[in-house]
C-alpha cells in the first residue's frame, strides 16, 4: 500500500496545478507523415484505389498513385484503410458551455429589463465558452468529424458562432474563424419581457436590423467626412449587428416549423440579409418553391422530430410517431431532388454516434450516399467558406482526415486514425475479452472515496455497452479519460495527466454491486491504495 501522504500528495497535485501548461507529445511534435497503399475518396476527383497522401506541417503536401514517401515521414501503413476528408458539423451547439442564466425576481416590479433578459445578445460569442474534453474529443474522432461550427442558441440575437479544428483542448491553437455567423431566434421571452410574443419578436428583429444599419452608414460617412456631420453616439450592440445588418456576415435563422422558415425569407428579403435557415422542424420540404425561389441554403438536422405546430404531432402520438419515422426522414431527399443546396446540423443529437446514425437514417430514406458525404465534407466546407481550406484531399490544404475500415457513413464503419491539423489521433477499441459481456452499466455520477488519504471525488462516467469515458471535476479544470472497459460486472480505466511538465498516470480497477463500487487505484509505479465508490441517487444509469 502506498502512504496516505503519497496519495494526498498525488491529488493534490492534480487539483492545484491542473491549470498548469499542458506539454505536447513527442507524436504531437512528429509533423511529417506518409499514408501508404491506402484507398483514397479525395472529394476533389477521381477516387484513387491505391495511393499516398504525404502531410507536412499541419498541411497535405502530395496525393496521388505515384507519390514518393519522403525520407523524413513516419509512415502509417494504409493497406486496409480509406482515406476520406475529415468530416465537418457545420454547425452545433454542444461545444459551448453556457453560463448559468440567473434572472432578478426584482426587475418584475421595475420593469427595467436589459437587452440581455429580452434575449439581444450578439455580443455573445462562441469562442468565449468552448470547451471540449478529451473523452468528447474521442466521441467526434470516432465518428471521422475533425472540424465543427458551434453556435450559442439561446435568444433572438443568440450570439456569433466559431469554426475549430478537432485537433485538441486549447481553442486558441484550434480556432480557425471566429464570429462567423449570428444566430437568429423566433424565441418569445418570458410573459413579462417585451418581446413577450412572436408578434413582438419579429417587430424587434426588424426594428434592430435597420437600427444597426443606419448607425453603420452614419459612422461609416462620418469617419469619411467628419466636418459638418454629428458624430453618431456609440452603441456596442449595434457594432456587433453592423456586420450582419448590412449582409457583410451570414445570420442564421433558427425555424422551428415551416412558418418561420417563410418568416425568414421574407425578413431577409426585406433587410437584405445574408442567411441561412437552420430547419430545426424539419419541414423544408414544405415549403419547396419558396426556398427556390429565394435561393435559401440550409442547415438540416438530423432528429427528425415533428415540430409541435405540425397536424401529425397535435393528432396524437401515434400519428407523429408514424410521420416521424417515415415522412420527416425524406426532409433531405426532397430537397436534394429539388436542388437545394443544404448541409447538416447537430442540433437536438449533440452526440456525434446519433450525428452519424441521422445520416444513415436519412440514406436509408432515399439521400444518396455521395449527396451526404458531400453534405459533410466539401458541401459543408463552402457553407463555411473554407473550400479552399477543408473538405477535400489536395495539396496545400488543412491536413483534416478520416482514416478508415470501410465506409465512412455506414454503421460497421471502424475510424481508425484521424488527422486534424497535421497531428495524428489512433483511435483503439475497448478491449473485452470473448464471453464477457457487461452485466451493470455505469452511466452517471458517481463518489469515489480514497479513505487512506481522506479524499471524496466525483466522477461522472458514460458506459456505451463495453466501452467506458468519463470526467473528474474539479474548482480548477476538468479531467478526461476514454478507452476504459467494462466486462462482466468488472470496470477499468485509467487517467494519463500532464501537469506542471509531469506526467502522471492512475489506473483504477473496481468491481461493481448494485449501486456500489470496491477497487483499487495504481498511481504510476507507487502502487496501490483501496477505494470505494457509490452512485449518486437520480444521477442516470442503469442496471
């Protein structure tokens, strides 16, 4: 056993210096890699059945059946895989952690409500709240994505969203655009804030489009003229609408049903927006000549749930559920067929597996196959405007790709490696052995107790059948793992911690009763010390 003073010592370290520089690997520092005798889907051209893709500093540097491997590459053999451009969500919200929304009971007898409680917040930015962990990060590698937008929704004016590479935890070396777009609700605000119906939100959007625009053109002539014009008084929310107000950015419309896609057409044709309509009720298909006719591009999801305005969820729920299963699904055939230019969007999936099984949903409903990698990959990439930087495999472009066994979007597809940036992911099946198939489920939050050194700590654990991740919070950070395993009623994982330039690894092993787990825990080569744990109650999982 080792010291409860080894073992306070231990976590301590982990919980006062987690903020600590992460170091890079040595495999994160290797930047020249040569992918040999794989089958590549470049998106760009012809496929190649046997080729080489060479990447050089983040960047590909040569494609093709007949590229030399240069002498300093380390070489992945590709033999039995297929290359495909790493896939993109080209708009989700999962990656945001938004503040806790705390309203002021008093402001009810003041009625001095802030544009903040009437949902006006497009100086609210994506790139201030990401945050992804290592576990999530595995989720999106797994599933081949290596780029994502995310998008605040909350509001009418939800805030500016962000486009990151998936190449690691730090937003500051994986960003790659900010404030690229500004979400646009139809959301009311409680009864007792203006805007309080659809009515008052819609009047409000118009009013602060046209607010902005004006205060653009007038400072935009005052700081070419200057003498003899008053300047105009300074208004940070309609700096931040400028942009959008006058076309100059895209906004995003966020439709629930087919009457705010119709809203969205008509306002944007009004204030002479550029936008996209994200078709959160799925019900594009309705309103087909209109998107025609307006040129609209949208987002589609993948939940294909009936919005409530619809006949088939107010006629109960049998029938939404029939309609749920067999009309909405078609949402993005329908418009294909049409000539709609669309893309995907994570909203209501969150989960990149549910992301994908959308997509194969969609497929199975008559999508084409090469219609929905475009959708995610080049088709994504142009909704973004960086075409010229992600989406296909071609020289000089993001080293972003999707090292697979099998067909990228079918459901036994096995994602093997994934390059995002130039760095090398491996991504490693839990290993359970024959026969030893999970007899509990861990999902949830659970406290575990080291006695010997006096310590509680919560882990919140995600068991999908043998495969286990999971994250300890603390006041300073959170900590990830993944590749953990659960086979029978056992349960292992480890955590691999790189803090103040050490490294330090702890393995724990633990047996599962009911709602209560015995084990050990292994801190790299000191041994080992006891722990218990037991779920806390109404914090998910079950038996």
């Amino acid at each position: 056993m080792i010291s409860r003073k080894t073992v306070l010592v231990t976590f301590l370290i982990i919980l006062v210096i987690a903020h600590s520089p992460i170091l890079r690997s040595e495999e994160d520092l290797h930047r020249v890699w040569a992918v040999k005798d794989c089958r590549i889907v470049t998106q760009a051209g012809p496929l190649i059945e046997k080729g080489t893709v060479v990447i050089r500093n983040g960047l590909i540097e040569a494609v093709g059946a007949q590229v030399a491997i240069p002498s300093d590459a380390e070489v992945v053999d590709g033999s039995r895989l297929t290359v495909y451009p790493g896939l993109i969500d080209p708009l989700g919200k999962s990656l945001i952690k938004l503040p806790e929304q705390k309203f002021d009971q008093t402001k009810m007898l003041t009625g001095q409500y802030t544009d903040e409680d009437r949902g006006i917040k497009p100086e609210f930015k994506a790139f201030d709240h990401f945050e992804i962990t290592k576990s999530t990060l595995e989720k999106y590698h797994k599933a081949g994505f290596t780029a994502a937008q995310v998008l605040p929704e909350r509001g009418v004016f939800t805030g500016q969203a962000s486009v990151f590479s998936l190449s690691g935890m730090n937003k500051n070396t994986s960003i790659i655009l900010r404030d690229t777009c500004l979400g646009v609700g139809f959301s009311v605000s409680s009864f007792m804030v203006y805007p309080s119906s659809l009515m008052g939100v819609v009047a409000m959007l118009r009013q602060e489009f046209s607010d902005a625009a004006y205060f653009d053109k007038h400072n935009t002539r005052w700081m070419k003229e200057m003498k003899g014009i008053l300047r105009p008084e300074y208004s940070l929310k309609h700096e931040m609408l400028s942009d959008y107000a006058t076309g100059r950015k895209p906004v995003v419309f966020l439709c629930r049903n087919q009457n705010d896609i119709l809203r969205a057409i008509d306002m944007a044709g009004e204030m002479k927006l550029d936008y996209f309509i994200c078709d959160l009720g799925n019900e594009g298909f309705r309103v087909i000549p209109e998107l025609k006719k307006a040129k609209a591009r949208l987002f589609l999801p993948l939940t294909f749930k009936a919005p409530s305005t619809s006949i088939h969820a107010q006629k109960g729920r049998d029938a939404r559920d029939l309609a749920e299963e067999g009309l909405y699904p078609k949402n993005p055939v329908k418009l294909a067929e049409a000539g709609i230019p669309f893309t995907f969007t994570s909203f209501g999936t969150d989960d990149p597996s549910s992301f994908r099984e959308g997509i194969q949903k969609a497929m199975q409903n008559g999508l084409p196959q090469e219609k929905a990698l475009d959708a995610l990959t080049i088709g994504a990439a142009r909704f973004l405007k960086l075409e010229k930087a992600l989406g296909t495999i071609e020289p000089g472009k993001m080293a972003n790709l999707a090292l697979v066994e099998g067909d990228i979007l079918a459901k036994e597809a096995k994602v093997k490696y994934v390059f995002a940036d130039g760095t090398k992911f491996e991504l490693k099946e839990a290993a359970v052995k024959e026969g030893e198939k999970p007899t509990v489920n861990i999902t949830g939050k659970w406290e575990i107790s080291i006695e010997e050194a006096g310590l509680k700590l919560t882990m919140d654990f995600v068991q999908e059948e043998a495969a286990l991740s999971g994250k300890l919070t603390t006041p300073f950070g959170v900590f990830d793992f993944s590749g953990g395993t659960v086979s029978g009623n056992q349960v292992y994982f480890e955590m691999n911690l790189s803090v103040g330039g050490q490294d330090i690894d702890l393995y724990f092993t633990g047996i599962v009763e009911d709602d209560k787990m015995t084990g050990s825990v292994v801190q790299g080569t000191e041994g080992a010390t006891d722990f218990t744990a037991k779920r806390i109650p109404g914090m998910g999982g079950t038996r």
